[in-house]
C-alpha cells in the first residue's frame, strides 16, 4: 500500500497510510492556498496540533461530515467533542498510540493554543508517526527547540517543518532544525497563506541542500507527494 502526503496550505496536510486518510490541521475554509474545500476532503482521521484558528478551521464539519476520528491533546478534544465532533481521541505530549495506520506520539511544540472561542487549549504539539514506510515527524507551529535532536535520534524518513516566520521559526531556524533532526526529506510549510508569512522557498531549498544533508521537497498546494513502500 502506498504512503503519500498531500499539501494544502498552511500547515495542512493529508497523510495516506495503509489506506487510511489522516487530515492534519483543516483550515480550508479562509485558506487562500487550499485546493480542495471541507464540503468534499476525505479523511478517517483529523489531527488538531493546537488551538489556534488556522489549524483548528474546518474540523468539526469535516468531522461531522466523514465521522472521522479528531485525535488531539484533552484539552481541545474534549472541546472539539463539547462542540460536535463525534468521535475523538485524545491524548498528550510523550505519549504514543498505535492506531491502524500506524503509531502515532505526539511531542512537544513552542506555541500558544488558545482556542477561537478564548477556551483554554493545553500545549501546542508536535507529531511523529511511525509508520511502515518510516518515521515522518511533523513539527506543526512551533520555534527552533533543541529537542528535536531526541526526535531525530529516532531515525526520520521526512520531517515536515514551518518556514513562515513571525508565528513560527523562520527559514534560517528550520534549516537548523533540520540539522538537529536529519531526515532524509525536508518539506516546508506554514507560509506564504498570508503576506506576514511570505518566504522564497527555492531559496529555503537552496539553504538545506547547502547546509544539510536532506532533501529539499517544496509542495505546491495541491501537490501529492508518494513515499516509496519498503
Ligand atoms: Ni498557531
Ligand atoms: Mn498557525
């Protein structure tokens, strides 16, 4: 079965793992880079890395819509789960679950996560799955934090990093945060959704590939990304 990650704009993505589809971070609606809209995207699961607005989006309506599991940490399953999603998972920082496309554990993230409606949301996370075809960790929003070394000693196939700026780190951060990780593919996100968070990704690109020893993988909103089966 194949693994493939999908990009939609900001920090949303679609992950295909043995033939379940995993959502992370449905902000379609208001997303200027989405191209596919909450009335018709697939998914089995949906993961929310924090309570902010544009991660948070559309998730209680796809939810309703598709019935898909929304994991995230207690805090804002338990509000997602108070404002309509059906099903939910929740579980926080350190811990993994195995679910049937693979292991999940979420890690920390340098973030804030209040939610829209002012709702106290716990701590931002990050998240590694662990699948058949590798470890893909996702840092979602946060800052540069010297423990992504402990992540990267887990061995990564991709890690999916924030390159906007101003909310998150920024270019030159997520170059050295691809050090302290060393994937073997490095796919950037959070940018370019609005004007504060313009970045030039071919130079990014140019960056790593001088810097590190990833390779750069730019997804434009839309595109599919397939990771070979072993
Ligand atoms: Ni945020
Ligand atoms: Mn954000």
């Amino acid at each position: 079965m194949s693994t493939s990650i999908t990009f939609y704009g900001h920090n949303v993505f679609l992950y295909e793992i043995s033939g379940r589809k995993i959502l992370v971070d449905p902000f379609l609606t208001g997303n200027p880079l989405a191209t596919i809209s909450a009335d018709t995207v697939e998914a089995d699961y949906i993961i929310v890395s924090h309570g902010h607005g544009d991660h948070v989006g559309d998730t209680i309506e796809i939810a309703k819509r598709t019935n898909a599991v929304v994991i995230s940490n207690f805090e804002i399953a338990n509000w997602l789960k108070k404002h309509g999603a059906p099903r939910t998972h929740d579980m926080h920082i350190g811990g993994s679950h195995r679910f049937d496309f693979g292991t999940l554990k979420l890690t920390i993230a340098h973030h804030g996560s209040q939610l829209p409606d002012g709702s106290y949301g716990g701590n931002p996370v990050g998240l590694l799955f662990k699948t058949a075809v590798g470890n893909i960790y996702h840092a979602c929003d946060t800052g540069l934090f010297y423990d992504m070394t402990l992540i990267g000693d887990e061995g990564l196939k991709v890690a999916i990093l924030p390159i906007g700026d101003n909310y998150t780190m920024g270019p030159e951060d997520s170059v050295r945060a691809t050090q302290f990780l060393r994937p073997e593919i490095v796919i950037p996100g959070h940018f370019n959704t609005f004007p504060v968070i313009a970045q030039d990704a071919g130079k990014w690109a140019d960056m790593i590939r001088s810097k590190t020893s990833a390779k750069p993988m730019v997804l434009h909103p839309g595109q599919k990304y397939s990771l070979l089966d072993l």
